[in-house]
C-alpha cells in the first residue's frame, strides 16, 4: 500500500513480548518503576503511564528516582506520586518488591542509588525482584532479566502506548498526557530525526483523547527560568569553531552554573541552539562534572553520524544525538576531544 494511505500506527511489538509482560504483571503483585538519573520528560511520562496501567490492574507501584522529578515536569505529577529514592526509608518497599521495571535506560549504572540497591536484592536472593527493561537507546548490553529494546522508537513513551494499547486498557487523561509529553520532548518538539509516522500517529491519538498539547507545550517550554536564557546567552558569545565552520563547541563550568544558580537538569535544551548556526554540523557541548570529570554532549544535524565518535569516549547514544564521560578536567577534555573529532569528521 502507497505510503500516503498510512492511516494507523504500527505496532512493532513482538506478541511474545506482549505475552511475557503480561505474564509478569499478572503473576506479580508488588512492582518498583525506576529510571535514569537527571531524568527528563521521556522518563518521567513512561513511569507516570506505567503506573496508571498497573494501578488499573489493581497492582501495587511504587516510583522510586535517584534524582527529584526536574521543576519543569512536576506538572505531570500532581499526586508526588515519583519519591526519591532512600536507602533508610524504602527499604521495606524494595524488599517487598517483586518486579521492577526500568524504563527509558540502556546503562544499569545510570540507575544510580536505586541500581545498586537493586543489585544488593538480587545478590542476596539471585532473579529476585525480576528486572524488566523497557527502552529506545541502542545498546547492544542486555541489562535486565527481560529487556524491550527499540532504537527505532522515537521515545520510551511511544513503546508503552503499544504495549498498553496490547493490553486494552483505556489511557486516563493523566496517562495520555505523560505519554504525550514523552513524545514531545524526545522528538524535540517532532523536529529531530527520531520523528517518525507512528510518533505523529500516537500523538494524534493522544491529542484525539483530550490531551491539551498547548498547555503541555507552554509547560514544558515556555517557563524557562530566566536564568537559564543569561546563561544561553553567555554560551551563544563564547561558541568556539573548528573545520571551517562546520563544528562548534562551547562549556559549560561549574562556576556558571553556580553563578546562575541552576542545577544541571534545568539546562535540558541548551544544547539545541548553536547547532540551528547556517553551515554547523556537529556541536559539542563540554559540561564540567567535578575537577576530574567532563561530560560531552554530541549533537549532529544528520551529515556526520557522532555515536561512534562517543563510543571512542566510552559513551554511546543515536547516531545524531550521543554523549560521554571523558575523565579529564574540562580543558584537557577538551584538547583531546577537539583534536581527535577533527580527524573523525575529515574522515566521516
Ligand atoms: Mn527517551
């Protein structure tokens, strides 16, 4: 059929993996969601949608995070219903816990304080609780007991509308908006090469459910703190070009974000606007964790495929948008980084 017929979203899920996370929720009764550190609005959305759909499935959830819920998505979670994670006070939870599900991760350690946690569990009692993992990140590393992997998924989000959809289990408005504002903020507003049919698609459907995208736009993307815009444009007059143009780089310190009093989660979307500069095909952005510690942020606009530039660096991600942790402080960092992506992208 001609491609301007499509007219539904496809269902990529596997029925077996249907079967089996069916077979897990009804055979279980007490479930854990987690997720990444500094988590955005892809993994926040996927836990807020999953636990909908378990409560509906009259199941015990807890959400457990290393990191709070970031300012700019609390909106999604009027409830408080996401708990940070502590040792001393959840540890009953956890030893309760049957199964936990770990969304929109591809890396165990980015689970943080609630990993090892999980770890120490499993040590003491092995396949206990069981791990499911429900992800887009390409990775080749298995990470749980079961893992769902689909790196042409535009959002963990997109995943779970399937999977819940398998299930035929209606969405509340509240589970429509989470998955809807998953889409939205890791497609970059439906603008990086991530958007696909199924993302409009699924969208739509959230949209058609009531869902109000211009109050979930100006949420998360019209209330950015004032801060965070002097600091982009302290960015924007400090941008650094290598060949010919065609890479910028900039930094982020310590020092500023101290002097702006942001947190690094309230930076989510900087990184967007030097590489939008006519003629720019890679950016980088240098984020200095401690005096030891740099992180890249690479971002490509579809020439030059930069996942494997980060996987030199012991990091990883989609060929236009990856990063790493390089162990150096931040000039050094950036001395080796820039003088090695120089020779990738002459020979990419
Ligand atoms: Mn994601």
């Amino acid at each position: 059929m001609a491609k301007n017929h499509i007219n539904n979203y496809e269902n990529y899920l596997q029925p077996f993996e249907i079967a089996c996370v069916r077979e897990v929720i009804e055979q279980n009764q007490r479930f854990l969601l987690s997720t990444h550190i500094h988590p955005d609005g892809d993994a926040i959305g996927s836990e807020l949608c999953l636990y909908h759909l378990l409560k509906s499935m009259n199941k015990q959830v807890f959400i457990l995070n290393h990191s709070p819920v970031p300012e700019l998505y609390r909106f999604l979670d009027p409830d408080d219903l996401i708990k940070v994670f502590e040792e001393q006070k959840h540890v009953d939870i956890l030893d309760q816990v049957e199964v936990c599900f770990l969304l929109d991760i591809g890396d165990w350690e980015r689970l943080d304080s609630v990993g090892k946690a999980i770890s120490r569990l499993r040590r003491r009692s092995p396949g206990k609780p069981q791990t499911v993992c429900i992800d887009h990140h390409p990775s080749e590393k298995q990470i749980a007991d079961f893992d769902i992997t689909y790196p042409q998924a535009s959002s963990t989000g997109e995943i779970l509308f399937l999977l819940q959809k398998a299930f035929s289990v209606p969405f509340n408005l509240q589970s429509a908006s989470a998955l809807y504002t998953a889409i939205l903020t890791d497609t970059g507003s439906f603008r990086f090469s991530n958007t696909t049919v199924n993302s409009h698609l699924i969208a739509g459907r959230f949209i058609a459910l009531g869902v109000n995208h211009k109050d979930i736009y100006q949420q998360v993307y019209e209330k950015e703190p004032f801060a965070k815009i002097k600091l982009l444009a302290e960015l924007l007059n400090n941008l650094h070009f290598e060949c010919d143009q065609k890479v910028v780089w900039y930094v982020i310190s310590k020092e500023m974000l101290q002097r702006y009093q942001l947190e690094p989660d309230e930076i989510e979307g900087v990184s967007d606007f030097p590489r939008r500069i006519d003629g720019v095909q890679v950016s980088v952005l240098f984020t200095e964790i401690d005096p030891s510690a740099t992180k890249i942020s690479l971002r490509s606009t579809g020439k030059v495929p930069i996942n494997g530039f980060a996987q030199t660096f012991g990091g990883g991600g989609h060929p236009y948008a990856s990063g790493a942790v390089v162990e150096k402080p931040v000039r050094q960092a950036i001395e080796q980084v820039i003088s090695l992506l120089r020779t990738y992208y002459y020979q990419n």
